[in-house]
C-alpha cells in the first residue's frame, strides 16, 4: 500500500511538472536589454509584468546594467542581439542605422495607441523627438526620456537679490552687471564637457540670431552656412560675454558636477544644462534651493523665432527594436504599451522626468521640470541637435566642442571659431563615405 | 631528483594555462588588430570594407595623431624627470638607517594603491579653480597673480596632469629601487664608510652602477606609462581645452566609440604599437652595459 502510495504520488509529481514545464514552453519569451542609469530599470520590470497579465502567453525578461551596450555590441555582430533594447550612450545609434541594425518602427507607429484608441501610436509621441532617427523615409527610435534646455537658476537666490529673470540680450546684460556686483559671475559653464556650452550659449544664440532657416543649412552640410551672420553673432556674444567676465573665471577647466556645484554654492548664478540638473544634483541641493529654468534670452536685433527651443531625446534610455530580433512583433507591441499614456505618466510621475508622450506632463511633480516645460510650451520652433547633427557628422561637432573651449579660454577669434567648423564642415561634405542626412 | 627532461616537462605542464589565456587575451587581439586595420568597419555588424593601407595612410596625415604623440612624448619625459628624480631620492633617503623609515614607505606607497579614478578625482579637486586646494593656498599666501585654471589652460594642463600622474605611480617605483639597493651587499656600503666616502658619492659609484638593471626596467614602464596616460587624461580633461591634452589612446577612444571608426582607431593602435617597440628597443640598446655581477 505504502509502495502504491509512493508510485502514486511521484507520478503525480512527474504529470504536474510535465504539465507546467509544457505551459511555460507554450509561452513566448522576450529578451529585453537596457541601459540602467539614473532611472533605473524597475519601471521596465513593472511595466513587462503588467504586459504579462495582459498577455498570458508572453513572458518578458528583463535585464540591464550602466554599460549595458559593452554587451549588446558583440551580440549584434554575431546576429544575436536581444528582442528589444535600450543600448544606452555608449551605442551608436546611427551607425546601427545605417548597418540596418534596427527594425523599421513605421508600420507599428500607424497602429492605434494602447489606452488612446482613436489614435495612431506615432500622433501620440513627441514628433520632433520621434524625427530624431529618421532614416531613408523610416523610423528606427522611440524615445523615452526628453532633454529640454535652458538656462537654470536657483529663485530663491534671484528673489532675496530681486534679480528679475531677463527675456532679453540686452536684460540678461543689465543684470548681468548687477550679479558682477555681489561677486557672483552671471554665468558658468560645463567647460571639460564643452558640448554644453554649445547647446546652452551658442548654438541656441545662433538659432536666435540667424533664424532656423540658418541653423537648417548647417545642418544640411550647405557650404558656407557656418560663415553666416547668426553663427557669427552667436559667437562674438559668447566672445564678448568672456572678455566682460560674465563667465566665471575657470569654467573651462571644470567638469558638470563642479560647475553645477558653483551654481548651488551660489558663486555663479545661472548655467546652461538639460532637465536632469535637478535629479543630477539632487544629493548636494540644499533644501531651501529652488531650481528653476528661464529660456535662452532673445536678441532683440535677432532674425529667428524669439521662442526658439532646443530639445532631445535622452539617447541613454531610447529604444529600438533589433532587425535580428527573435520576436519582433511582440517586442514592438510591448514597446507601443509601454508608451501608453497611462505609462508614460506613471513612468513621470514614479522617475521625475519629462516622457515625450503627450499629456504625460500633468504627472509630474517637480517644480522646477514644470518650469521647463513652460518654457518650452510657449516655444513656437524646437530644433534639435545631441541626437541629430551632434552624431551625425561627429568630426564636426568635435570642431565646434573644441573651438567654443578656446573662445571661451580666448584662445581664438569667434572669426577663427567658424572657420575652424567650416573647414571640418567642407571635409565631411567631400567625404562620400559619411551618410548625408537632410534637417 | 629530477632529470632535466623530467623537469623540462613539468615547466610546461605548469606553463600551459597561464600561455593559453596569454594567447587568448593578449596576443589574439593583438594579432588581430593587424587585420581590422585594414578594413572600414564600424563596429556594430559583421560588415567590413577592405580599404587597405588607407587608415594607416590617412592616421598619418592626421594632424591630431602627431599633436597628440607630442603630447605622449611630454608625458614620456616628465615622468622620467619627476618619478625618477624623486623615488631614487626617496628610496635612498628611506634606505639609510632613518626615524620611522617604515612610515614613510607606507605614505610614499600610498597613492600606488589608490584607484586610477580617485587619484583622477582627487586632483581635479586639487586643481579646481574656484575651491581647489592649490588656488586657495595661492590665494592665502598672496600670490594672487598665479592663479591658474590648471586644466582649463594650455600652458598647465600637460604639466598638472605629469605632476597627478607622478604622485601616483611614484611610491611603485621607491618599492623597486628600494628593493634593488637592499639586494646590494651591506658590505659594500662599509667599505665605502670606512674610505670615507660621501652619501652623494655612494649614490653614485656605489647604488646607481649596481641599481643599473632596475633602473632601465623603471625607465621601460614609465615610457609605456607616459604613451598611455589613458586614465588621467580621460578622466581629468577628456583630452581638453581644446585638445591640449589629447594622447594617442585618448583620440583611439574617440575614433573607436564616439566616431564608429574602428578599422581607423586600430590603424592609430598601430603607430602606437611601433612607437612602444621603437622607444623600448632603442633605449635597450643605449643604455646596455654589462651587468655587473656581486
């Protein structure tokens, strides 16, 4: 009877195993690989949960780390790379690109959007954000996280010194003397990381002060465009602004957390940087320290838009669906809900940043993200730059990371400035191995 | 006892997995690096274009590569200079029978141990411009007017970044000099007391001849650490203001990860390559002697 007993139940054991090893067989599995940064990937995992309930069948696993892409390069070569991924900063999008490394999005981007039925996925995401990564009549990005830029500043510091936030060149130079006057410098910058005074003085100046007609040409690699009126001003500005003392003395040798710092320490009183300022420097904020961002100010003699205003992706936590993927179809279904807009606010509310789903803004909580997106909701032109012309033709974007170091440390004319861009600019132009690209 | 083939035998069976990995992770992507340099590749598929000598041709003419070489080559001195000069003063000093001698070798060592990007971090704090340590003494003391962006500017960057790289690597090289001048017979040193000989005069007929063969392996590891410098130069400048502090492996990085040009950044590896063997060779070469036997 025991032995009866004991057969029994082992058989029992084998058919219950069999049974669920067949049902998780009979499931689909996902590989989904991402960038783990300042976010985090745990809103990944509860989003894949919750897809799981939704679809029985699909299991979603989920793995990141902050080098993720040291992992997902060789995986690409060999033809083996994750079902969706988030490759983070160190990948080259645009070399994937043109490699045909990535899945077209169009097809899925005409479907409806999870939750917002009436409407197709694309209409619902950020389009300039979303035009990134176009390539040959396709998309291949769909972005998770925007960058918006400006100018940032504590209120509190410019309330007790009744400093009013400028509009205006000329105002931000008015105040710019007062500041000088307590022995604060008006501005700083993240002089070892010159790529922020480019998206932060002169490239938002030059769009001002050319228009973005101008900005378009350059963009499109049109000889001479760098040798224009607007890109001059923007740089004999910056020029002057040196040469006036509105930097601070010694930004070219600092890095972002320490220039940051100088802001905060209130030796500087406003510096050029993308909306994770505040998250950035969260730890070292000091309570009664309110973060707060103003638009570039506007020439008034300026051609463009006075609104005009930069944004990006925030490439690190971007997605794309691998053209070798094992199953792109539930991939990109997964990647439609997870921009869904009860995600998107969710994701806004749970990580304070800026999702370029649309209405997702209502979410979020911080003050000084909320006055980011003001500033950016009167813009009437947005231009794009980090996730475009900056990767695209990265030669040039090194000429002009190194030639706005040495304006800022003097070391070169704002005539030489452009030339030296120009000049970089013509070799690309001549290069028929470089992909071209139309803004 | 062993025979000799016996013994023979068993060096290899205890040489092989050390070699396999050698070969597997050293001379493997050494070797192949001899390949991709020939192609156009970058580095996110398996497709490659053969484009020949090209890179190589186009890395030579590239004003950045001899910018940034020149720039190795600064390194390659100041560290000899500095690092040198120092630890052979120091190991001597600590060698003779002085107070806490102990305590001074744990110090000097010190820094060696401490990782790259602290040493990196540390003196960026040293070096900052607002609240770094050096302009805030120079601000005490009065000397104002030599304030400096030490690595913001073209004139300070190259040597603050020597003088952070020495600080680091120097408490290795008291270690070796000290352990060179120990292995020299006490004897000889008596003898030199009893003829009456001064410390400057021991230095020189007595530790520097005998020193001679460590001396020439600190000279190697410091050219191939001065044609490095990766660490200290990514992490203190990323190569900035202006390129002013670029090295060979620091523009390698940029044309592999930042441009996608990975067939070209190889061909860049190369000159370096030759440039490591050159320097290491000729230097063997000037500097043979007998070696002295004791």
């Amino acid at each position: 009877m025991k032995r009866l007993a004991l057969f029994l139940s082992i058989v029992f054991l084998i058919t219950i195993l069999g049974a669920s090893f067949a049902l998780a067989a009979s499931k689909t599995e996902i590989e989904v690989a991402s960038f783990q940064g300042g976010y985090g990937i745990d809103w990944i995992k509860k989003i894949a949960r919750d897809y799981e309930k939704l679809h029985p069948n699909v299991r979603i696993k989920v793995w990141g780390n902050p080098r993720v892409w040291e992992q997902l390069r060789p995986r690409f070569i060999a033809g083996n790379p994750p079902d969706l991924c988030a490759p983070g900063w160190g990948f080259d999008f645009w070399a994937a690109i043109y490699e045909g490394q990535f899945f077209p999005l169009d097809e899925e981007l005409a479907k409806p959007a999870y939750g917002q039925e009436d409407k197709k996925w694309s209409e619902t995401i950020n389009k300039a954000l979303l035009d990134e990564f176009y390539w040959e009549g396709k998309h291949y990005v769909i972005p998770m996280f925007t960058n918006l830029y400006g100018w940032w500043y504590d209120d509190a510091f410019f309330a007790k010194n009744k400093w009013e936030v400028p509009e205006t060149v000329a105002q931000f130079e008015a105040l710019a003397e007062k500041i000088k006057k307590e022995k604060v410098a008006p501005l700083t910058t993240q002089g070892m990381y010159p790529y922020y005074a480019l998206w932060s003085y002169f490239l938002p100046l030059a769009v001002k002060y050319g228009g973005i007609d101008m900005y378009k040409d350059a963009m499109n690699l049109k000889p001479g465009a760098w040798k224009q009126d607007g890109f001059l001003k923007a740089a004999q500005k910056v020029d002057e602004w040196v040469k006036k003392g509105y930097f601070q003395k010694g930004c070219v040798g600092m890095n972002h957390t320490e220039s940051q710092m100088e802001v905060i320490a209130h030796r500087a009183a406003i510096i050029g940087c993308g909306s994770w300022l505040e998250a950035e420097m969260k730890n070292v904020t000091p309570k009664n320290f309110k973060w707060r961002m103003m638009g570039v100010p506007y020439p008034e003699d300026g051609k463009g838009d006075p609104t005009a205003f930069y944004m990006d992706q925030d490439i690190a936590t971007s997605w794309v669906v691998p053209s070798k993927a094992k199953h792109p179809e539930i991939a990109l279904d997964f990647l439609r809900y997870m921009t869904s807009l009860e995600n998107a606010k969710y994701v806004s509310a749970e990580k304070g940043a800026i999702v370029p789903v649309k209405g997702s803004e209502v979410a979020l909580k911080s003050e000084a993200l909320k006055s980011a997106v003001a500033v950016y909701s009167k813009a009437k032109i947005i231009w794009t730059y980090s996730g475009t012309y900056q990767v695209w033709y990265p030669t040039i974007n090194k000429a002009l990371e190194t030639g706005i170091q040495a304006l800022l440390s003097q070391e070169i004319t704002p005539e030489q400035f452009l030339d030296k861009v120009e000049k970089e600019a013509e070799k690309v132009r001549k290069d028929s191995t470089i992909p071209k690209h139309t803004y | 006892m062993y025979n000799k083939k016996e013994r023979k035998r068993l060096i290899i069976l205890f040489l092989t997995p050390a070699l396999f990995f050698y070969l597997l992770f050293v001379i493997y992507p050494m070797a192949s690096s001899f390949y991709y340099f020939l192609f156009k590749w970058r580095g996110v598929s398996a497709n490659k274009t053969f484009v020949g000598f090209a890179n190589l041709k186009e890395a030579l003419h590239d004003e950045v590569v001899w910018q940034s070489l020149g720039h190795n080559f600064y390194f390659v001195i100041g560290l000899i200079i500095i690092v040198l000069s120092f630890s052979l003063f120091f190991a001597f000093n600590i060698f003779r029978p002085i107070k806490w001698a102990n305590l001074y070798k744990t110090v000097f060592f010190f820094p060696n141990v401490l990782s790259l990007v602290l040493v990196a971090i540390i003196w960026s704090f040293v070096y900052n411009p607002s609240f770094g340590i050096l302009n805030s003494f120079l601000r005490m003391v009065g000397l104002e007017g030599w304030i400096r962006t030490w690595l913001g500017e073209k004139g300070t960057v190259l040597p603050s970044i020597t003088i952070a790289a020495s600080w680091n690597m120097m408490g290795f090289y008291i270690i070796l000099f000290l352990a060179g001048i120990k292995r020299i017979p006490r004897s000889f040193f008596e003898a030199a007391l009893i003829d009456g000989a001064s410390n400057i005069r021991v230095f020189f007929s007595i530790i520097m001849p005998l020193l001679w063969e460590i001396f020439k392996v600190a000279l190697v590891y410091l050219i191939i650490a001065g044609l490095n410098m990766f660490p200290y130069v990514q992490l203190m400048t990323r190569g900035g203001p202006n390129r002013h502090s670029e090295v060979l492996a620091t523009y390698i990085y940029e044309q592999a990860f930042t441009n996608s040009r990975f067939g070209y950044a190889t061909s860049i590896g190369i000159i370096l390559l030759v440039v490591v063997l050159g320097l290491t060779g000729l230097l063997f070469k000037i500097m043979s002697r007998e070696t002295i036997e004791y």
